[in-house]
C-alpha cells in the first residue's frame, strides 16, 4: 500500500499556525523585555534621585558656622553653604567646603547641578572659595567639583526661622549682624589729658578710629557676614521644593524638608 504524504493545503495551514505561534512568541518576548527596560530605567531614575537629595541633606547636615561668612544664604539662582570635609575625622582633618546648588540650563536642558571647594584652611581662601560658588551658580565656569545631578524644571527653597517659612530672600531673619558700637569721641575726650590743643585733639581722635577700624575682620562683599545677633546663624529648618524635568520615570513636584539636628525640643 502507497504511503500517503501531506497536501499542499495541509502544509499551508501548518506554516500558518506556526508563524501565528512564533509571533505570538515574539510579541511576549518583546514585552518582557520592554517591561524589564522600563523597571531598570525607573530604578535607575530613583537611584539617581535619591543620591541627589541624599547629597543634600548630607551637605545641611555637615553645615558648620566659620565666624567669617554666612553658613548658608539662597541669592533666588545660587545655594550656598559651608560645611565640614567629608572625609573629616577626629584624627584628621583636611578643612572645610564651600558648596553650591543652582539650576544650570545648558545643551540637555535645564539641570540641577552641585558643586563644592577643595578643601580651605584660610580666611582668604574661603572667600575666593564662596565668591568661586556664587559666580559658578550664575553661569561662570569651573574646571572641576561639578556634578550634574538631574533634570529641573524650577526649584524653591524656603529657611525656617522664628516659628515659620519665609523667603530666604527676605529681610525677617536675614539681619546683618549689629556691628560691635564705635568708639564715641566723647569717650576719647574723656580719656585725653587736659590742656591739648585743637589739633592734638584731632589728631588723637583720628588715631583711636584708625585702631577701632583696623581690629574689624575684612570680608569680602561676596561673603556676607554671619548673622552674629541671633541665636544661630543655621535656619531651624530648610525646605526644598523640586519641579522634576523630563526624562525622570517619577515626575512632578518634590518636597523636602531638613530640619536643624540641634534644634531643641518645642521650637
């Protein structure tokens, strides 16, 4: 008996049903894998956000108060502040840091970026340090410390101070420092002896404003002075208010809020 093979019509149907099953296959296959990219771009979007306000509340953290400058101030474009050295420890210290945050807008949009000193161990060069921040933030250029965080679309900040939130920007709790009070002439009269003419009075007053003036601490315009009139120049509280750009899986608003880790208890 003659054996019987398949028709070209059985063939067709086969070749139809395979081809349904292998792009049936295919389509699960490409799924999964747009669902494993979509899960890794989104774990790397969050990893990346996370670093980022990871980095700022270390930076608040570490703040410290020279004496010299304020420990932070926020111009509207540029955040500023001091703070200890990350690798700092009991045994070793390399200095302090100036540190800067500012939206950066440049060929990939608009960026949130930070930049922070080398190490400073002098007056001097923590002014140039604070003055470098402030132009940096503005549009200047640096050949290092920058690191490009994320994409921004806006950003607020906002110092709590007095038992509320205010404007960083604004006069309540930004006071400059009341300076230390002159030496009156009536004071210097009192002490010069009797009998002096006019032009050795002059002359005598001159000299003690001279002393008084040379004793004051130089600073630059750059560095405001430190808020000595309060009880501390450090805000109870700082608030960061983040417009997320495009190409974070997360999106919209974020709001974080530090707060001063020695403030006492009912402030």
């Amino acid at each position: 008996m003659r054996a019987r093979g398949f028709t070209l019509v059985e063939m067709l149907v086969a070749i139809a049903v395979m081809a349904v099953v292998a792009l049936l296959g295919w389509r699960a296959i490409d799924g999964m894998q747009r669902g494993r990219d979509i899960n890794r771009d989104h774990a790397a979007g969050l990893q990346r956000l996370q670093a980022a306000t990871g980095q700022w509340t270390a930076d608040l953290d570490a703040l410290i108060d020279t004496g010299e400058i304020r420990p932070i101030e926020f111009d509207g474009q540029v955040l500023r502040l001091t703070r200890n050295d990350p690798l700092q420890s009991r045994l070793d210290s390399e200095g302090l840091r100036v540190v800067a945050w500012a939206r950066r807008d440049g060929a990939n949009g608009s960026r949130w970026m930070r930049w922070q000193s080398g190490p400073l161990r002098s007056r001097e060069a923590l002014a140039r340090a604070w003055q470098a921040g402030g132009d940096w933030g503005r549009g200047g250029q640096v050949s290092e410390g920058v690191v490009d965080l994320l994409p921004l679309t806006d950003w607020q900040i906002y110092f709590h101070r007095g038992g509320s939130w205010t404007n960083p920007q604004s006069s309540i709790g930004n006071e400059p420092a009341a300076s230390e009070p002159a030496t009156s002439a009536r004071s210097i009269d009192a002490e010069l002896p009797a009998g002096l003419s006019a032009d050795q009075v002059k002359a005598a007053r001159a000299a003690a404003e001279q002393v008084v003036n040379d004793a004051a601490p130089m600073v630059s315009d750059e560095a405001p002075p430190a808020a000595r009139g309060s009880a501390s120049p450090v805000p109870d509280g700082v608030r960061l208010v983040l417009d997320l750009g495009p190409g974070l899986p997360q999106g919209g608003r974020l709001r974080i809020d530090w707060v001063r880790p020695t403030l006492e208890a009912g402030r």
